[in-house]
C-alpha cells in the first residue's frame, strides 16, 4: 500500500485502545486497516510508558525513559505507526505526570530509599521530610507491612538478605528487597562473612531482633503496617493508593527529565498528542500545561515530513463542575469529555419520571437524603477514613502560617483543623487554581460558596478563622506579601490545600456517594452529578454552542477505561426515568422483592434493601441481549461479572464493607444471593429477562441518539475499545475485557440493507454500522466537524410532547451543511417494540424544523434525499431510525453490484437514495 499524504488538523476521530502484556502494540498494528475503513483518524493509547510489570493499565510507570517491553517496546511502537502513516492516521498518547509506582524497578524511587534527602531525586517526590512524628521526620514513610511492625519482624516478613541482581545485601519485605544506605551497607560488608551477618540479624532470637531493628533504624525509610498509611503517610499519593507516589512537575528538572521520551517522540512524529491524567493532582496545572504546549510547538519543526502536520492535540483529564469551565489561558484543546458523557446522558433520561424514581428509591432504601447531602457525608467520612494524613498536613500547613505572622499566633492547631474540615466537606469544585496573583474570579465564587455553606457548620467561635483561612488560601493574593516567611507559609499552604481538595473529592463523590445514592444508577458516573436527572434540549444546545465557541476539539467521550457502567447499559436505564416506564419499574421491583424475599440472609441482613435495589437495576442494566434465560453457562458467566461488580461496590460504599476491611460474611451472604436470583430453579431470570426485553428496544433507541450525538456536535468522538456493538460493561476490571475484534471487522465488512440489520439489531450490527456511516461523513466534510459552526434549529410540532421529543441542528462551514435530527424519550412508545425503529405518526404532522438552507440534502443513514426549502417535515425523515443526518450534496450514481459507494443503504435491492420520501405518518 502506498503511503497516504500527511492530513493536517485536530483529529477527526479518536479510538481508545488499552494496552498490558495480553494486548501489545503489534496487536493494535493489526487493527489498523479496521480502524481506518471504520473511519477513525487516531489511535488513542493508555500509557505506554514502562510500567510494573505485570500492569493491566500503565498508571504505574517506574522508567519514564522507556516504553514498556511487555508491550513491544519502541520497536512495536515504530511498526505501529508506519502502519498508521500509511492509512494518514496518527497516535494521541496517555501520559502520567502526576505520579509514579512507588516500589521495586523504579530506580528513582529507589535511590531516595538508598540515599533519603540526600539522593538526587529526592526532589523528583512529593514528600514531607518535616512530619511532626519524630519517628518519621526526615525518612519515608513505607506502609508496606501486612501486620503490625514487631509482628512482622518476628515471623520473618522482614529480613536481611543477599540480592543477587545487585550483588549486595538488602532488607527483604516479603520476597521485594529494599536498598541498604552507603553507610549501613559499609558496615554490614565489613561485620563479617555473609551467612554469618544474615545470621546475626535473624529476628527469631532476641539478639537478632534488636540487631535488625536497629539496621532498620539506621535506613532512610521507616516500614509500618499498610493500615497506618491513611493517618501518618509523608508522600502525596494519587488519591489514597499507598503505591503511587506523586512528582512535582512544577520543578523544570522533573518536568524535563519526566517528560524526555515523551517529547522525543513527538519530535519524531511517533505521537501525535496527548492526553494529560490527573492535571488536578499537580502543584499548578496552568504552569504544567503552558509549558507542554510551549516544548511541543518548539519540537514542532523537527518532526518528519509525514507526520500528522499542525500543532499537537493535547487535552487534560478534568473532571467541570456544573458551570465551571477550563481555563482558557492553559492552551490545552479541551478535556477528555466527562462532561459531554454527562450532559448526553442527561439528555437522553427524562425529569417527568423523577418524582416517581425518587419515592421508589426512598420506600425501598429509607434514604431521605437527596444526592448532595449523601456526597457531604462521604466526604466527612473519607476526610477520616482515607485523607487524615493528608488532611493534617494541610491543617499544619495553615498553622505554619497564622504563626509566621505576629497577628494571628494565637490560632491553635486544633482550630484550624475544625474550619479545614468543613471547608472541605462543602467544597463545590475539585480545586481550585490559585497563584500568586491568588484568586481569579471563578475560584473567588467557589470559596465564596464553600465558605458560606461552612459558615453554618462551624463554631460561632470559628467564624473570623474560617475568613482568615480563606484569605490565606489565595484570598490576598501572596505576591501583595513582602518576600519571606509569611509569603512562603502561604504559598505551601495554598499550594497542599490546592492538591488535596481533587482526589479528596474524587474519593467521596466518585468512589463512594455514586455506590450510596441508588435512585437510578445511570446517572451515577464520572463526572455526572446524580442530582441531576434531565437536562432539556435547550440546555443540551446551550452546552454545545458554548463546546463549539471555547473548545471546539474538546474530546466526547461516552465510554471510558473508568467508567461505572457501559454506555448502552447508561442508555439502558435511562428508559426508567420515563414517567410510563417508572410506573412500572416501580411495581416490578416491588414484586421482585417479594418473591425474593426468601433468597435473603437474615443473619447478616443481607443484601440491605438499598444493595438489592442497586443490583436489580445492574441486572437489567447489563443483561446482554443475546442471552437467554435458560443458557445455564451464560447465566454463570454473567453471575460471575456481577458478582465482581457487586464486591467492589458494596467496598466502595463504605457501609456495610470496605477495601480496607472487608465484612466477608456479608459480601459472601449478597453474593450467594445474586447466584439465587439466576440459579436454576428459581425463575427470577425468567421474569429479569422479559422485563430486559420490554425495555431494550427504547434503550437501544437511547444508544443511536448518543451515538448520532457524539458523533455530530462539537468537538472529537472518541470511541472506547469494543463499543462499537453494544456496551453493557460494567465497573473496571469489566470494562477492560478482551474485544473480539474479529466480530468487529467481519461485520463491517458485510454488505447488508438497513432493513436487515434493524431486524437483527441484538448484535450490534446496526450500532456499528451508525458509527461507520458518520465517521465516513466526518472524513467527507471535515470543515463541517472541525470548524463549522453550531446552530439550533427551532421546532414547531401540534403538541409539547413531540417538541420536546425532537433535538434538531445545524452544522456549517464554507458552505458545507449538515442537518441531524433525533428523537428522545421514546420509552413510551417503543416498550414492547421488537426493534429500535422509528415510526413517522410518533411526530404528528405538522412537525416542522425550521432555518434550513435550501437544497437538496441526503440522509447518510438512510440513503433517502430530497429537494428541501427553508424547512423539512420530521417525520420524513425519522424512520425507520430514530436519528437522521442530513447532507446538503448531491447523491453520486449507485452500482449496486458492488454496493452503494455514496454510503447509503439497500432496501430490498433498491437504492433507498433514488427514493422519494415517505409520505407524513406512513409507517416505515
């Protein structure tokens, strides 16, 4: 194949691979040519960097001056992309600047063991050399222990030992071996012959013990029990994983040293972009992110005449606030489209059904409290439970400056920690972004609201303390501030607070409130705000002509690696919230309780009805459409998907178990009853089954609107591994399962009318099939997608209903048009139905769209076109999809021996382009 001219631009199209040992770069090299013919323009890869070995996602780098062998290496790398270049495709790269794995083969890491602050790459760390235990101060803090710190010297879990690799000796946690320092390492050497020194340092006699203890003592670390690690940790760690150490990227040193390869590759024209994790978690992400853009536009100019020309694509994983927006002044293409993922979802569900879902969700939990009280109390508690080092830290940092100043010396410790906690605890945002110019105005709105919502929760006592606090925090901007102790107490305390707040948040609202709050489970998910039901079409439009006037290559992401459940699964459940649906769901669940009641454990009171509401929703969120209630291994193989899910969310939940202490008998007594619930015998999956297939059509409707969506409003589709059938994932690890790939290719290569596969829509065909079709016009009209501008369209129907069903809009540039209709909240009408197909009376006619350009315009979907004026009838159009996409351009001649090359569809042999329109309510 000769190779394709270099294209130029923002991506068109992202596909998201995840790569471990088990999926390496030559695999995705031979997916290539299926991406390519399905129309994508990128790969997007998780990191690819050297991490752990073993890895299955690559967050846990230990040499950023190497790709990862087990994936193939540069080598693979280089086959990848002269594959990619020879289709003009290019790569968008995960990167990990926030933090590293803390552990064996990274030798950064293990020379600050080896050496402490001594070691060259002490400041490469995040680490509090001044804890406040004496204990601690100056080394690090390991909890890597499984018991207590004497127990486990005394049964052997920590020795001295010979490491052969290293040709010296070294203290053995478990089977992992720790670096002696230089001069306890010299005194071991010369203490004797090598069998004799392990022998004198043997804990299981009194003067082994102290001998060990004391070497111990002598090393630039101190081991305790991975229980502790939550109360007394040193190091700032991603989130509240004891094993991942962060960086501090605000040092040029680090940065350049951390992000060598990566910019080695782009000037390459390896990669093509970036996707930055975690951007929250740095010291300042507007410093960061100025400074990638400014290395890569110098790189610019060295990389190969073939490569992907413009600038790189770079976007921050950043999780928007409702009404908050990235700053602009980063420079950054946009984020990784949590939000798109949010407000399509949103979209998609319906706020008449709300009431409904809330007195079910209510009679069945007895929760009374509303999404955001459920969040204050996860945060009160993962304060406690997981961030208490992280929240003294920051408390003494605040200390440290009401002492360095003369006027407020008498602020006790304590004190400042009571405001700390509900500033915290009612913090609106992830973080904020304060420098030394302090606050700009969008963050002096966010304290300006934690500080009123903490003003009613705090002392009467604390008040003026809490004012202070906040002025500290960025309030008076600390370059108003002379240089000196006042200035710099500030700065630390500003910039701690700052990186504590995001994965405090993230903690408790993601990994904690989102397995609490059950009222209906798809609008639990990253970045979403349970809360939050339904969004009406004017706030969807509202979104994206704001995306398409600040972030118009913004990515949209509908699935993730992170998600909480697949993106047809989400499509799924949002059925429910239809207030004809609700209704039913309400009395269904009733009876299931009912006859499930004997499958319950009454010694361990499990599951609580909160948990069982939870699972019947996963069930019938994620029964796959292909199985059949009597198909024992499928059912067992679903159970054991479930089961998993189940296990991590009672864990995440944090009530009746957690990571940190499991109630086995509990979690054993819920899943004994989730293989109750499908075990032969019972029936229940008969009845979970035949309520799945009164649904499934109007979520698989749900499914092509999100799709049409992604695919048509602003910004890059990015499309996760696997979804282009239907994704009825659930929570990582099931997200991440092997994709038959095969099936992929083989069905979008298949020649098939649009009727057929609407007849056959359970396999995902169809799914495959929309998303083909509208990559195929984002090639074709690229202006359109990358520049166009975005222009609701107005809509006239008989009825409100029908109105409101109808979201229609314009794309245009350069006097390209695109026109996209869909329809929503078809739970109603499609229940029951044996297909997600549309009818033309579901739009009463006159259903009018107005503000169409005249011309004669062709439905990429369909095929059908039609000459059209200043407005179309919907109903024309909508079916038998229930989204339509219109392009104003002429319909090139069909030879349907080999197929239509226009892209549109056979009906029944005959070219559904050269047709006519239906007539107004004529059923398709």
């Amino acid at each position: 194949m000769s190779t394709a001219p270099p294209p130029a631009g923002p991506p068109r199209a992202l596909a998201r691979l995840q790569f471990h040992a088990g999926f390496t770069l030559d695999d995705a090299a031979a997916l290539v040519d299926y991406y390519a013919e399905l129309g994508i323009s990128h790969l997007y890869a998780s990191p690819l960097l050297r991490a752990r070995p073993g890895s299955t996602h690559g967050y846990d780098v230990i040499d950023p001056h190497q790709l990862n062998p087990e994936l193939g290496g540069e080598p693979a790398l280089r086959r990848l992309v002269a594959r990619l270049r020879q289709h003009g495709m290019g790569l968008v790269l995960d990167i990990v600047p926030n933090h590293m794995y803390a552990g064996a083969g990274n030798a950064w890491w293990m020379d600050v063991l080896r050496h402490g602050r001594a070691s060259r790459y002490a400041g490469y760390f995040d680490i509090d050399w001044a804890s406040p235990d004496p204990l601690v101060r100056g080394h690090v803090l390991l909890p890597i222990l499984g018991k207590p710190y004497a127990q486990a010297l005394r049964e052997g879990d920590v020795r001295l030992g010979f490491d052969q690799p290293t040709n010296a000796f070294a203290l053995f946690v478990y089977d992992t071996p720790l670096p002696l320092s230089p001069a306890s390492l010299e005194a071991v050497r010369g203490a004797g012959q090598r069998d004799a020194v392990i022998a004198a340092h043997d804990a299981s006699t009194e003067p082994g013990l102290a001998a060990l203890a004391a070497l111990i003592d002598r090393q630039p670390y101190r081991l305790v029990w991975w229980k502790l690690a939550n109360d007394i940790v040193d190091y700032r760690r991603f989130f509240d994983i004891n094993e991942l150490v962060g960086l501090r990227q605000e040092r040029t040193r680090v940065f350049e040293d951390s992000h060598a390869l990566i910019f080695r590759l782009y000037a390459e024209g390896l990669i093509d972009g970036v996707r930055v994790d975690h951007v929250d978690g740095l010291a300042d992400p507007h410093r960061y992110c100025r400074q990638l853009r400014h290395r890569l536009r110098r790189l610019q100019r060295q990389r190969p005449a073939d490569a992907w020309r413009g600038g790189a694509y770079v976007v921050v994983e950043k999780i928007l606030a409702e009404g908050e927006h990235l700053r602009q002044a980063w420079r950054m293409d946009g984020t990784t489209g949590y939000e798109f993922m949010d407000q399509v979802g949103a979209l998609l569900h319906d706020r008449a059904g709300e009431a409904a879902l809330t007195v079910t969700w209510q009679a069945i939990s007895g929760e009374r409290s509303g999404f955001a009280e459920v969040a204050r109390a996860a945060r009160r508690q993962i304060l406690v439970d997981s961030f208490e080092a992280e929240l003294n830290r920051t408390a003494r940092a605040l200390f440290d400056a009401a002492r360095a100043e003369l006027a407020t010396r008498d602020v006790s410790l304590a004190a400042i920690r009571r405001v700390l906690v509900e500033l915290l605890v009612h913090f609106p945002v992830y973080r904020t972004y304060a420098g030394g110019l302090g606050r700009d105005a969008a963050d002096e709105a966010v304290f300006q609201y934690a500080d009123a919502q903490a003003r009613r929760h705090v002392r009467l006592e604390d008040r003026e303390l809490l004012q202070a606090v906040s002025e500290w925090l960025g309030g008076q901007p600390p370059r108003q501030l002379p240089p000196g102790g006042v200035r710099q107490a500030r700065e630390r305390a500003m910039r701690i607070f700052q990186q504590a707040t995001s994965p405090m948040a993230a903690k408790a609202v993601e990994d904690t409130a989102c397995y609490r709050y059950g009222r209906l489970l798809s609008r639990n998910e990253v970045g979403a705000d349970p809360a939050v039901l339904a969004i009406d079409v004017a706030a969807f439009h509202d979104a994206c002509a704001e995306r398409a006037a600040r972030y118009p290559h913004n990515l949209l992401a509908t699935a993730t690696h992170d998600h909480k459940r697949g993106e047809d699964a989400r499509a799924r459940l949002a059925v429910l919230s239809q207030p004809q649906v609700a209704g039913l769901w309400a009395s269904t669940v009733a009876r299931w309780r009912e006859r499930n009641a004997s499958l319950r454990n009454a010694e361990e009171g499990a599951p609580s009805a909160a948990d069982e509401y939870m699972l019947y929703q996963t069930l019938v969120g994620s029964w796959p459409l292909d199985l059949a209630p009597d198909d024992r291994s499928g059912l067992d193989a679903f159970a054991g998907r479930v089961a998993q899910w189940q296990r991590k969310a009672l864990r995440e939940a944090k009530r009746r178990s957690r990571w940190t202490l499991p109630n086995e008998p509990y979690e054993e007594a819920c899943e004994a009853f989730l293989h109750g619930l499908l075990g032969p015998g019972h029936g229940f999956a008969m009845e979970l089954h035949a309520f799945v297939q009164r649904i499934a059509a109007a979520g698989a409707a749900n499914s092509l609107a999100q799709v049409a969506l992604k695919l048509t409003t602003p910004g890059v589709p990015d499309t996760y591994q696997g979804t282009e059938f239907w994704d009825l994932s659930l929570v990582d690890p099931d997200n991440r399962r092997p994709v038959d790939f095969g099936a992929r290719r083989q069905a979008l290569a298949t020649q098939a009318s649009l009727g057929e596969r609407l007849r056959h829509w359970r396999d995902g065909h169809l799914k495959l099939h929309l998303i083909h079709r509208l990559l195929q016009l984002r090639r074709q009209a690229p202006l359109v997608f990358a520049q166009g501008d975005y222009q609701p369209l107005p809509v006239d129907a008989p009825a409100p209903a029908a109105q409101a069903r109808l979201l229609a809009f314009r794309r245009q540039a350069q006097g390209q048009t695109v026109i996209v209709l869909v329809l929503r909240r078809l739970g109603a009408l499609l229940l029951d139905a044996p297909a997600p197909a549309a009818l033309a009376q579901w739009l009463p006619a006159p259903t009018r769209v107005h503000g169409v350009p005249p011309g004669r315009y062709r439905d990429v979907l369909s095929g059908r076109e039609a000459e059209l004026g200043n407005s179309l009838e919907a109903g024309d159009w909508l079916h038998p999809l229930p989204v339509a996409v219109l392009l104003a351009a002429q319909v090139p001649s069909c030879d349907l021996s080999v197929g239509c090359s226009s892209g549109a569809s056979l009906e029944d042999g005959v070219c559904e382009a050269n047709q006519p329109p239906r007539a107004p309510n004529k059923p398709a």
